[in-house]
C-alpha cells in the first residue's frame, strides 16, 4: 500500500494517511465499547432461550383443579402487591404454565407468578430485575439511564466512522492478488498475521457491523427522539410506537400509563357508584351488607377479562400475549403479541362487555417507518430469521471483537516510546471532495456524530495542537 491514492483521485478523496488517522481515532474511543457491546449483544441475542431456561420451574405446574376465572387471579396478583394497579395479564403459554400479571404503581411494574387454580403466588419480582431486561439495560445504556445510552450512541456512531474509514484502508492499491485482502496471510511473521486478521475481518464483518449499528439507534435517547421527530412529519403521530428511545422515555411512559389506567378505573368505580342502590332504610339490611356493593365492583372492574381471554386465546397470536385495560381516560381494553419478532406482532381492540375484537392491526398496517423500524430491530435483536439470525448477530458480534482486539495487539507491538502512537500527521492535510460528502451524510443521519465532530476538530485545532508536548504526544505535529 501507498500513503497517497491514485492522482485522478487527488481532488476526489483525502491521503491516505489523514483517513489512518480519523481511523485509529475512532478505534481509540470505540473500542472499550465495542467490547463491551459485542459481549452483552451476544447474550441478548439468545433471550428467548435464557427465560425459557430461567423460567421453566414456572411452566410446568401440576394443577390439582380447574384454573380459576383471569379476574380472579388479578385480583390475586393485585392483593400480593398493595397499592398497584393492572398493567397487563399475560395469556398463559400452556395448560400447565404460572399466570402472570404485571402490575404498576407509577413507573415501577411488577410481575406476579400465581398458581392458576389455587391463586397461590409463587414468585414476585420487579420488572427491570428480570435477568434478560439487566443485560438489556447494560448494552444500551450501561445501566447509567440517559447519560449511559448517550455514551453508547456516541461510542456508535464513531464505530461507524472507523468502519467505513477501514475499508477505505483495505482498499486494494497494488496488491498481488487475493492474499491478505481477501484471505489473511498465516504463513509470514506475526506482524503481517495481526494485519491480515484486522484487515480480513473487517471486510467481512463490516457491512453486519454497520446493520448491527444503525439497527441498535432507535433506543438511543438522541437518534430515537431524532427518529420520532421525522416520524412526526411523515404524518406518523397517531399511532403509539412500540419502543423507547432512552430511560427517562421509557419511564415517563410508564407513569402516563399507570395514570391513566388509574384514572379510567376510578372513572368505572364512579360509574358503578352512581348506579341506583337499594334504600337501605326500607330494606333493614345491615351495615356490612351495605360494603358489599364495592366489593363488586371491584370485581366487576376485571370481569371483562373473563370474556376477553377466550377471544383472545383463539386467535393463537405469537406469545407472549396480553391484555391491559384502558390506559386512558375513556380508552378501551387493548391485547397484543410482543413476540420477539416484530413483523409478526398484532395489536387488537376489544368490547369489554362482549369480549369481541372491535379492531385489529396487523404489522403491515403500521406506518412505514414503524415497519422499517420494526425489522431492523427484530434482525438486531436476532428474531428475525431464526438460529440464522442468532448465528449472523453472534458472527458480526464476534467479528468486532476480534477488530477490537487486532487493533489493541498492533497498536502495542508498533508504538514508540513516548507517544501514543498514532499515524503523523503530513504538512499536506488535503480534505477531498468524496470525505466531505461521505461526512455529510453521515452527519444528516447521526445527529450525534455531526455534533461531536465540530468539537473534535475544535479541541484539535484551538487548544491540542498548541500545546507541543501534547501534539507530539498525540502525533498531531507534523514532520519538520
């Protein structure tokens, strides 16, 4: 390779060794994260099997009667965590499964695990101190909320930046044939051996990578609410989308609906209480027969679950599926499949009195950005396809780390003492008119990165490069 590309490229794209720079820049931030989110990706990709693992003492009762009616065992739920209030019942995935009930009280959700016949709880447990909802937590936002998914957007879109810089890198230039482009070289010293497992690996895992990335944004607090915004222009506001784009979103989210479903649940109790009652002085019933109509009302607030259940259980939807009460003043009873993958989910309205579907939405009846939305998620999170969805996510996962590591063992053996080692830069910083374009774009889809890269090239410019120990330290000093 040269340090300079082909003179009918001069005015097209920056030297080579400018573009080696931004690369191991780039690396030099992302590869602590890279690690850490190919290590934890990797796991989540396998939730489906892990809490079926993790949940098997739950999915294989042996019931000694007939399971009582779903309003009944919420009420059960509810009683076992005081002061909640129904979130959602989850349809039991087969005769001999746990019901479970998720119930909240402001944003903090529960699940009850319950024996179906006898209503017994068996387990009670706090939404995010689920297992799989941990490691959610630790890939996307380092388990440190807002800031936390702040640090893992910017740690993406400056891999993206060192992708696509190091297949500008890998671009053959005068090479003799397929050897160390295509296929590593084993057979030279251990130097050429690591350049070849950098350079190889990353031909073949960076078009995986860069899906993997930009299928990751949509939970990112700054790309999401990006998202949402140009959603909200495409004349996508109406609908509610299933997924959030930070902590705080998703817990704001959390106590709109648990207020809202606190507030159509007083609204029925007002309606029940508003009913004509009894003349108690005429009918010489005595006072605790007078606490029996709230009672039922109580009851009767999740009685339309018993009618609801059976609608719901024919369709045979992917599970898990669910069903919730209104989360909104007015609203109705809602059921939906969260299965894994997306494409397959439903969304469906139903009558409380009958328990009939007044409305179903399949996936292809979603705005377009929702569905484009929904597969790169499902993809990502490797429900799209099956074990080969797992298989290409634990692949490019593995591919990363083993970028990461190439580079970490390369920069060790080549760096000169005193210095941090990165490429010189050359008294000819020439930009081209290919990396301004490349850098636009980006900028238009990484809102993040077009907000970091002006600070970069600031420090650089107005402070790093004037300090000479560090420029030399930093390789920011060009050769005399």
């Amino acid at each position: 390779m040269t340090d300079q590309p082909a003179t009918g490229r001069r005015n097209l794209w920056p030297d080579y060794r400018t573009v080696w720079r931004w690369h191991f820049y780039a690396g030099l931030l992302c590869i602590p994260f890279i690690l850490w989110l190919s290590a934890t990706g990797s796991i989540y990709l396998f939730k489906p099997q892990i809490e079926s693992w993790l949940e098997r003492p739950y999915d294989h009762l042996v019931l000694t009667a007939a399971p009582q009616p779903p309003s009944a065992q919420v009420r059960a739920a509810l009683a076992a965590v005081p002061g909640t209030t129904l979130r959602a019942y989850e349809l039991p995935q087969s005769p001999t499964s746990a019901t479970r009930v998720i119930v909240s009280r402001g944003a903090k959700q529960v699940r009850v695990y319950l024996r179906p016949d006898t209503l017994q709880v068996l387990k009670v447990l706090d939404e995010d101190d689920r297992f799989m909802r941990v490691v959610f937590r630790l890939h996307g936002e380092l388990l440190a909320g807002d800031r936390g998914s702040n640090l893992v957007e910017l740690a993406a879109c400056w891999a993206i930046v060192m992708l696509v810089t190091g297949l500008f890198l890998w671009w053959p230039r005068g090479a003799a044939g397929l050897a160390g482009v295509v296929w590593p070289r084993l057979g030279g010293g251990s130097r050429q051996v690591w350049r070849d497992l950098h350079a190889v690996t990353g031909l073949w895992v960076s078009l995986f990578a860069i899906v993997l990335l930009l299928t990751g944004l949509p939970w990112a607090k700054n790309w999401g609410g990006y998202l949402k915004e140009v959603r909200r222009l495409a004349g996508g506001s109406a609908a509610t989308m299933d997924w959030t784009n930070g902590r705080s979103a998703e817990l704001a989210q959390r106590r709109a609906q648990d207020a809202g479903a606190r507030a159509a649940m007083d609204d029925d109790h007002a309606g029940h209480g508003g009913m004509a009652m009894p003349d108690m002085s005429m009918s010489g019933l005595s006072m605790s027969a007078m606490s029996m109509p709230a009672m039922d009302s109580t009851a009767e607030r999740f009685a339309p679950l018993d009618r609801m259940v059976p609608t719901v259980a024919a369709l045979h939807l992917p599970p898990p599926v669910s069903i919730s009460p209104p989360g909104r003043r007015h609203g109705g009873w809602t059921a939906k499949s969260d299965t894994p993958n997306r494409p397959q989910r439903v969304d469906l309205t139903l009558d409380p009195v009958t328990g009939a579907i007044t409305r179903r939405t399949n996936f292809n009846q979603r705005h377009w950005i929702d569905q484009v939305v929904g597969f790169g998620v499902a993809a990502h999170e490797g429900q799209l396809f099956g074990w080969l969805n797992q298989a290409l996510g634990v692949f490019a996962a593995s591919g990363l780390a083993t970028l990461a590591v190439s580079a970490v063992v390369m920069w060790w053996r080549r760096r000169p003492d005193g210095e941090l080692g990165a490429p010189r830069a050359l008294a000819d910083r020439r930009v081209g008119a290919g990396l301004v374009a490349v850098t636009v774009l980006l900028a238009i889809y990484l809102p993040l990165l077009a907000i970091s890269l002006p600070v970069v090239l600031a420090l650089e410019f107005l402070v790093l490069r004037r300090i000479a120990p560090v420029a030399r330290w930093l390789g920011l000093a060009a050769p005399s």
